[in-house]
C-alpha cells in the first residue's frame, strides 16, 4: 500500500525520533495533523518503522547517562563516547541496561522505499520550497517520459524554473534566498560542489545591492550581508573541499556568470567582489570603507532599476563618492575636509557681523 504525502512526510520525521517526544518541531505539526501518534503506531505495525538496536540506542545517549550505565554495574568510566559505547556493548549483558534505553524510530527498507517515491514532495516541505502540488506532478511526469526517474535531478529542474521566475519578476531578494535554499538542500544531498556553487551565487547577489522590485538598497545596507553566519560556512566548505584562493576565484566567477539574470546595477564588479570576498574571510573589518572608492553610483534616473534617494545623496552613496574630487581620500579624510572648509567659511563672517553691531552701538 503506497503511503500519502501527508504519510510519508510523517514518516520521513520519524527517523532517529525518540518515542516519547518524536516531533520536536512545532512548525511541522500543523503539515501532519493532530492524529500523527496513531499514525505513527500504524507504521510499525505495518512494517514502515521499527526501533532502533541497542548499540544505535547508545549512541543517541548522552556521555553522563552511559556512564550511569557503567557505574551501576562495577565498569570503569574514563574515555571518550565511543569508547563507552563498545564497552557497554563487550561487557554488559543487554538486559542489565534495556530499561535505561529510550526506543528510537528507525526507518525500515519498506519505508525508506516510499520516502524516496515521495521525497521531491518531502524535500519541498523540509527545505522550505513552495511548489505546488500540481507542479511537482507535472515535472514528475516530464522526467517519466524521458524515462528518468532521479528525485534530485526533478526538484533541480522545479528549482531552476522558479529562479528564471523571480529573475524575469526582478525579485532580487527572492532570489537570493532561493539560492541559499538551494545551497542548503544540495548540502543535505551531499552535493557539495553544487552547494558551494549556489552559496558563491548567494553572496554575489547580496553584494549587489539588488532588491525585490527591481529596488536597489543603500550602500551601507551591505554591511548586514558582511557580518551574517554564511562567511563561516563558506570558509568551511572550501576547508572541506580542499581548495585553494586560485581555485575560489575560478568557481566564483564561473558560478556568477551562470546565474540565472544579469544584473541591471551591483555596487561593485566581480572582480572587486571577490577581493572583498578573500579580505572578509581573512577576517578583515571596515570593508565598506576600504572599498568604497571602487563602488558603483546608483542613478535614480536610470530606467533600468529602481533607486530611490532619501533626504540628499549623502544618504544613499558610498562615502567616497560624497565629492568626485576626494575619490582618492579614505572616507574620514574626506569628511574633515567637509567640515574645516566649512568651519573656514563661517568664521570670516561672524567676524564681521560683530564688527557691524560694534558700530552701529557706539552711533
């Protein structure tokens, strides 16, 4: 009997889930209904769940309760989780310790079977994704007729489909984070080459500038895409990947040319991107700053995007830009300028107006 969605979705939650508390997650619990305990005890009875064996028990325990298990019967308590795990197991009997095991769900081949019938279904709810029903059997049924039934290659497909959407709606912002969904589901997928791609992607357009609405944001709005966890999980995919700046630099430009739109504005070319890219995960600071005076100067008359100034262009310019003839100066030189000519200014003037009611005092 082949499982529903709403089943196999279920299912799919209850892999390594504690019996007692097997939804932890309370965003999922209005996509499973309130009756999913019942359901849950269906699946095992009908051989789409099982319980997990003692040693997989164990290792789903913390450090201090396996060493209640070793103390109480007379074994010694030094080493780290795998050691007393195998210790357990070589030399306590398992019915001195089953009552300390929590049981934990664990998927049986007839239910794994299902999950990957259903798991484009299942991925689009895990990660975040908003295809329809109705979508998702239609790019179904395209691959069956071209006889190709790979799970990841169709929710590939539904991916790329909505990106070219929201490019042609100019939802920058949007498209920005289908990206990240992307990078984080190719990374749950073990596709780490194709995730490190779509985080490349997510950082090009968040150094862009680009909006939704075709909107372009204030230049040190950037700042917030400077200081967010993703510097961190690129750092450690190319630890992970073993590669090298010569190589990022190659993957970086060969992953923004493949992205889905070219971008009507960006406040800095890909070059220059990248080199921020490499002094951030150097962890340098004030990259705004430094990198002003290469940045690009949105134009609120430009047709092609939108660009809205607020109060004066001091607000929404990169701080080099203030004054073209200061593009060499690091931004505070450029604003002690500002302030000593104009301090220079009013003082001559001032002086005068004294001299003024002087005079006209004393007649």
């Amino acid at each position: 009997m082949a499982l529903s969605v709403k089943d196999a979705f279920l299912l799919s939650l209850c892999d390594g889930a504690k019996k007692n508390n097997p939804i932890t997650t309370k965003q999922w619990l209005d996509e499973i209904g309130k009756d999913y305990l019942q359901r849950i005890d269906w699946f095992m009875q009908n051989g789409y769940l099982t319980y997990c064996e003692s040693s997989e028990a164990l290792n789903k325990m913390k450090v201090s309760d396996l060493k209640d298990i070793l103390k109480k019967n007379g074994e010694v308590l030094t080493g780290k989780k795998d050691e007393l795990i195998k210790r357990i197991i070589e030399k306590i009997p398992v019915d001195h310790y089953g009552d300390s095991l929590e049981k934990v769900y664990k998927i049986t081949d007839l239910g794994k079977k299902e999950i990957e019938e259903r798991s484009v279904y299942i991925d689009n709810k895990k990660f975040g994704f908003s295809f329809s029903i109705n979508e998702i059997e239609e790019a179904e049924k395209l691959y069956k007729q071209k006889g190709n039934n790979d799970k990841t290659a169709i929710m590939g497909y539904l991916i790329d489909n909505n990106l070219n959407k929201l490019s042609s709606q100019k939802h920058f912002g949007l498209l920005r984070n289908e990206y990240h969904r992307l990078h984080v589901y190719y990374l749950k997928k073990g596709k780490k080459e194709k995730a490190l791609e779509a985080l490349l992607t997510t950082l090009y357009l968040d150094l862009s500038g680009m909006e939704n609405n075709n909107g372009v944001s204030k230049y040190e709005l950037l700042g917030v895409f400077l200081d967010t966890t993703l510097w961190g999980v690129l750092q450690e995919q190319l630890k992970d990947l073993n590669i090298d700046t010569n190589q990022l630099q190659g993957l970086f430009f060969e992953s923004t040319n493949k992205c889905v739109t070219k971008l009507p504005f960006r406040y800095f070319e890909p070059n220059i991107m990248f080199q921020i890219m490499i002094d951030r995960l150097n962890g340098e600071q004030n990259l705004l700053e430094k990198y002003a005076r290469y940045s690009n100067r949105p134009d609120p008359n430009n047709p092609n995007y939108n660009f809205v100034v607020f109060n004066n262009l001091s607000n929404n310019m990169p701080p080099s830009q203030f004054n073209n003839s200061n593009n060499n100066m690091p931004p505070s030189q450029v604003n002690n300028k500002v302030i000593k000519t104009s301090s220079g200014c009013l003082l001559p003037m001032i002086a005068i107006l004294v001299a003024v009611i002087i005079v006209v005092f004393i007649f």
